[in-house]
C-alpha cells in the first residue's frame, strides 16, 4: 500500500523538485543581472518533466561513480540522464556590456514559477490530508 502512495505522489515529488531546481536558476540570472557577459538560462519545465518521467514513468538518475579506497575494489559507475538541459534565453534588447539579464522578464518567470511551486505543494498537501482521512476512517 505505501508503494501505491508513493507510486501516486511521485509526479508531484519530480515536478516540485523542477521546481525547484527552475526557481534556482532563475534566481542565479537576476543575481547576475550586473555582470559583464552573463548569459540569461532556463529550461522548458514540460520538456524537463516529461524526460524526468522518462517512458516508464520512473524517475531517471544523474551520473554517479563510486570513489575507490583500495586497488582490489571494482569500479562501479550509474549513468542517466540530466533531469534539466539549460537553454540559453535569447535578449529581446541586447546590452552594452554583453549581458543577457531582462530584470522585467526574470522577475515575471521568477514570480510565476513561485506561484507554481505553492500551488504544487498545496495540491500534495491536500492530497496527503485526503489520504489520511481515508487511513484514519
């Protein structure tokens, strides 16, 4: 019964953690928003979210190697694929100075993604409360 909730909150847990992981790297492009050749990134949340999901609906891996403490050990290697491929944003109004960063626009992703976020874990939330009223009845 609990791999069913798990199975049922797993969309939840990736997209929240896209989330995550989107407000980061828009939050790195409004900190460099001054810096000489600074290049604005993203990613496409959807694109991300259905690669994160992958074909079986699992969630996929990043790269992992084992460090080796003794010469007799055997090497051990995981490899997968990145959950967010980075795209550069194209300038609608390039600078002087080569840098990428439109405050207005960073600001309405930042604050949309936000929005999102808030509204991903109020979804989980009441699903977490609609599944304990059920356990508890």
């Amino acid at each position: 019964m609990i791999d069913r909730i798990g199975d049922d909150l797993k969309f939840h847990q990736i997209a929240l953690g896209l989330r995550q992981q989107r407000q980061e790297v828009l939050a790195a492009n409004i900190a460099n928003a001054d810096t000489p050749f600074y290049k604005a990134r993203d990613f496409d949340f959807s694109a991300a979210l259905q690669d994160a999901m992958g074909a079986s609906g699992s969630l996929r891996l990043p790269d992992t190697q084992l460090a080796l403490t003794s010469a007799r050990h055997i090497p051990g290697k995981a490899q997968g694929d990145a959950t967010a491929e980075l795209l550069y944003r194209q300038p609608l109004q390039p600078s002087l100075d080569g840098n990428t960063v439109d405050m207005d626009a960073e600001r309405v992703q930042f604050a949309d993604n936000t929005m999102r976020y808030q509204t991903d874990l109020s979804v989980i939330s009441a699903r977490i409360k609609s599944l304990m009223s059920v356990l508890q009845q």
